[in-house]
C-alpha cells in the first residue's frame, strides 16, 4: 500500500470515483453494461500553499475540494450512465449547488433543531443537557434523512456502489490483489468513510457549542456556519486517526456510531459493481506507481 496516503472516494450514478496522489478516476457502467472511465490529475491548493496542510487546516481545505470534486464527478456519471453529451460544471455552477446545500443542510440540521430546542429549554435550566439535546436532535435528522431516501430505487444502487468502494479500499489496504472475488470477502465498512466523518462533525459540534452557552436564536444559527471550519478540522484529525490500524482505543470506540450508521448508506454489492471500484482504483494506483512520490493530502472515502 502506499506509504502516507489513503485512497478515498465517492459512490456516484452507477459508479465510483476514486482519489490518488496525483488523479482522480471514474468508472461509470453504461445502460449498455460497458464500463467507461475518465481520469483528471487533482493538484490540491495545499501544494501551493504549503501551510494549508497543517492540522486542522487541511480538514477544511479537504472537505471543501472533496465537495467540489465530487460534485463533477455526479455530473459526469450522470450524464454517462444517460448517455448524454457531458456537460462540465463550471465555477458558477458549483459555486450556486455548494450554496444551496449549505442552505439546505443549515435549515435541516441547524434551524429546525435550535427552533425545535426553543419549546425544550422553558423545562431545562442546564446548558450542557441542553446542548446535548440539540445535538441529538441533529443526529436524529441525519439519520431519519438517510433512511428516507434509501428507499428510493436509485439511492439504493448509490448505496452498493458505496459498499464496492469500500470492499475495493479494503481489499487494497489488507494487500490482497484485486480481484472480484478478493474484493467481495471484505467489509462494506470502512473508518474513514464520510458518512463516519459525517457523525463526526455532529458530535463534535455539540463539545463546541457547550463553550457557548445557550446565545439567543439567531445568534446560536449564526454561530454554525462560522464556526463549521473549526468542527471540520477537529473531525478531520479524528477521522485520520481512527484510519490508521494502531489508532487508539477511544478512537475506535468513538468511531462507533460512523459505523453503525454506515448500515444505511452502504449495501452489499453485487459482482458488476465491484468490477466498476476496482476498475478506478486500479487506474489511481497505476497513475501513482508511474509517478512516484508522498501524497500531501488524506482523502475521506
């Protein structure tokens, strides 16, 4: 496996996309039942600027690129699995769809939850069992979310391929070659996976927030988005941690909840989909082994 970097990446529209070093790659399966692939080379800010991979910083120069990549990366598998003519999102774009979702996530799991916590804190006087209230309330939509949509015959199938990503990852990080029957004895679970990082983000959000007291409505809204940096970097150094194979003891039991969670955005894959994930984890890690070199950047399956 290569030394200091995780490979990562991301379920799409009847495929995976897979991050290396210096690449990314997609393979998508086509209503025809051809795999088509595209490969892009991914050159992180961080290598420009070399202080953006401190810790913590590069937490969120991580997750604002995942965001963006990964959102081309939908584009593309979209458009193929259709087979349309593909249509790459511009900055405009991606710029509108990454404030939409922002706004979107603010008012699921941000308004409605301190709006909601409104009625509660009139009969609780302690701010902390308050604040744990709230971010119960959080983890409680996220998951209610998740298994709403996951009824919907096309999450579902985004779901196996998120399972064939992580059996593929797996596969590779234990050293067994990759091969479809390889890949398929491993787990569809995986410690760095974003719906973990996810969970994350919520659990340590309600540690912050206990600094805050209980600020009035809109000032405790206000708070999230500007304080969102600081949640992400904190959760990117835990989730790196509890990646590797001596992560500590607490680590891996607070990664718990991840994992339980990852029972709903993860299906066991069937053998076509898992012939998709090793097809663009094998082009990343072929692309890597031409180039040689330390990866500079951890990326979150």
């Amino acid at each position: 496996m290569a030394e200091n970097f995780f490979y990562g990446g991301q379920a799409l529209i009847e495929g995976v996309m897979m991050r290396g070093r210096r690449s990314m790659a997609i393979a998508v399966r086509k209503m025809s039942g051809e795999i088509v692939m595209k490969e892009d080379p991914v050159r992180s800010v961080a290598s420009r600027y070399p202080f953006l991979r401190w810790p913590f910083l590069r937490g969120v120069v991580a997750l604002v690129e995942a965001m963006v990549i990964g959102m081309k990366a939908l584009s593309y598998s979209a458009s193929q699995f259709a087979e349309e003519e593909e249509e790459e999102l511009g900055t405009k774009e991606i710029v509108i769809t990454m404030g939409f979702a922002l706004l979107l996530t603010i008012g699921l799991f941000v308004v409605l939850p301190a709006y909601i916590i409104n009625f509660v804190e009139k009969h609780v006087h302690s701010n902390v069992l308050l604040n744990f209230v709230e971010g119960g309330l959080k983890i409680t939509f996220f998951i209610g979310y998740i298994a709403a949509i996951s009824f919907m015959k096309d999450i579902r199938r985004v779901f196996q391929y998120h399972g064939a990503e992580h059996k593929a990852i797996n596969c590779y990080e234990a050293g067994d070659p990759l091969t479809v029957e390889n890949v398929r004895a491993h787990s569809i679970f995986h410690r760095r996976c974003g719906t973990s990082f996810i969970i994350f983000v919520l659990l340590v959000s309600i540690f912050i927030f206990s600094f805050f007291g209980r600020p009035p409505f809109l000032l405790r809204v206000g708070l999230h988005p500007l304080l969102l940096p600081v949640v992400a970097g904190i959760s990117y150094e835990i989730i790196r941690l509890a990646g590797r194979k001596n992560a500590p003891w607490i680590i891996r039991v607070i990664s718990l909840p991840g994992i339980w969670t990852q029972r709903l955005t993860t299906r066991e894959p069937v053998d076509d989909q898992i012939e998709v994930a090793i097809e663009e984890l094998n082009a990343v890690i072929a692309k890597d082994s031409a180039e040689p070199g330390k990866g500079t950047l951890v990326a979150v399956p």
